[in-house]
C-alpha cells in the first residue's frame, strides 16, 4: 500500500511522480499528441502529452494529471543522403516510443557512438516522437488500392494501374537545372500557355484558331495560305518572285488575261 505526504507536497504532485517511476519501468509506446512546436524548425523536437492517463486509489478513484514531456525528438525518415521533413501542427497524433538507455547524450551530439555506465537505464523523458497516430474514429480514411498524399489543398494519388493524378487549389513549379523531358502518347494542356523562352517544333503544327506574331516571321520554305492580308487588313509585300497557278484579281479585275486599253478604250496589247 503507498502512503502520500500530503504535507510536504500535493496529492496531484505524489500521483504525477509516482506515475513517472511507473512509465520509466513499464512503458515502451504510448499515444501522445502535440501540444507546442516552437522547437521543431531548430531542434525537430515537440512538445507532447501522453494521452492515456493512469488512476491511483486513494479513498477513492483520483485522476492523475497528464504526463507532459518537453524537447522531445521526433524521428524522421534519412538515409541514403536523401532527408523527409514533414510538417508538424499542434493537436497532431503521434506515437511515443521509449528507450532502455538513457539517449540525452546520444541526441545532443551529431549521431556517433556515446558511451555510458552498463547499469544507467532510460527514464520517462529517454524516448522518440513518430509523426503517426489516431483512433478508429479520426484516422487517414485509407484506400484499399490507392496510394495517396492529402493536405488541406493538395491531393495526390497513384493507382495500381499507374494513374496518377496531383489536385491543387496553389500553383504548380519545377525547376530543373538540366533538361526536362516528356515521353506520352499525347499531350493535353486546356489553359493558355506562356512560353519565355524559343520554342523549337520538329514535328508538324496544326492550328485550328488564329495565329499572331508580334513579330517577323520566317519561313525557310513555302508558305501556304488561302488568303493573305496585312496587319488589319492592311497592303501586304512580297520581296520575292511570285509564282501564281491560280487567277489572280486585282480590284476586281482578273489580271491573267488583262488587255491595256489607251485613253480611248482601244486595247493596246496583252498583258506581259
């Protein structure tokens, strides 16, 4: 039976520090959730509360006060030279997983070997934060077949079949200092596109709209239209020979045949 001095400290206190001597010996994962970031940009560590509370009998049932723990680790994917941040809020679920040493010096170096006395064991603050948790009513919502990645905006989803689709209510951005290259039967883009840079078709272009050039436009071949103007409707110029197979009229006047005429209405003579 344990008997609590009431007057050197507070029932809740005795209860507080009796339910760490019990943690150090009999927890190895426990749900907890976040409640404070302020350390994690700088440290990756939170703040978090145990969220499974232990009772202790005193006259009667008494609640112990929530274990909280400061600085807490949160351990995040790394290998390879590849690095995982995820982002982390307040009210998160996560999951607490406790050590059998005692990791205060591990975690305040940078990963080497630390040594310590064989009989030094872990207490309640020896353990790590995984950003994973929830209870069978506020979980994921998962899909059997669906691989997928949701935030408040963002959605993406990868299907067994190999479709993948990204929504998003932000903007979309890739920077690649080398090429960037797509291979796909076709390619749809159903929004205007601004291009900065030369864009260089090897292949044929059809337009089915209108076309407008700011500028000059070369071509090192034939052009074929079935009809030509200037800027509005304006004079268009040809600095080249002109070979036409087809009839040409001016002002309404079929020149293939014209004859001139003198002052008086006599022809003079056939067009040469």
């Amino acid at each position: 039976m344990t008997t609590y001095d009431v007057a050197v400290s507070s029932l809740k206190e005795k209860l507080l520090e009796s339910a760490s001597k019990v943690s150090e010996q009999e927890y190895t994962t426990l749900p907890a959730r976040i409640t404070n970031t302020k350390d994690y940009e700088k440290l990756q560590c939170v703040s978090v509360e145990v969220l499974i509370q232990d009772l202790y009998e005193t006259k009667g049932q008494v609640e112990a006060g929530t274990i909280k723990l400061e600085k807490v680790f949160v351990n995040l994917p790394r290998f390879g030279g590849w690095k995982f941040r995820f982002p982390v809020s307040v009210g998160d679920p996560v999951t607490l997983y406790w050590s059998r040493k005692d990791l205060s010096r591990y975690l305040d170096g940078f990963g080497d070997v630390v040594t310590q006395q064989v009989n030094d064991v872990a207490g309640l603050e020896d353990c790590f934060v995984k950003l994973e948790g929830g209870t069978r009513k506020n979980h994921n919502n998962p899909s059997l077949t669906n691989l997928e990645i949701e935030g408040k905006s963002t959605k993406i989803t990868v299907t067994p079949s190999g479709d993948i689709s990204t929504t998003t209510s932000g903007n979309i951005k890739c920077t690649a200092q080398g090429s960037y290259d797509i291979t796909a039967s076709h390619l749809t883009v159903n929004n205007g596109t601004t291009i900065k840079g030369n864009l260089t078709v090897e292949g044929d272009t059809t337009t089915q709209g209108t076309t407008t050039s700011e500028g000059v436009v070369n071509a090192n071949a034939g052009v074929y239209a079935s009809t030509y103007a200037g800027l509005g409707g304006g004079s268009a110029s040809f600095a080249v020979d002109m070979d036409i197979n087809g009839t040409v009229t001016i002002n309404g006047v079929v020149v293939n045949t014209h004859i001139h005429t003198d002052a008086e209405g006599r022809p003079t003579g056939a067009m040469e």
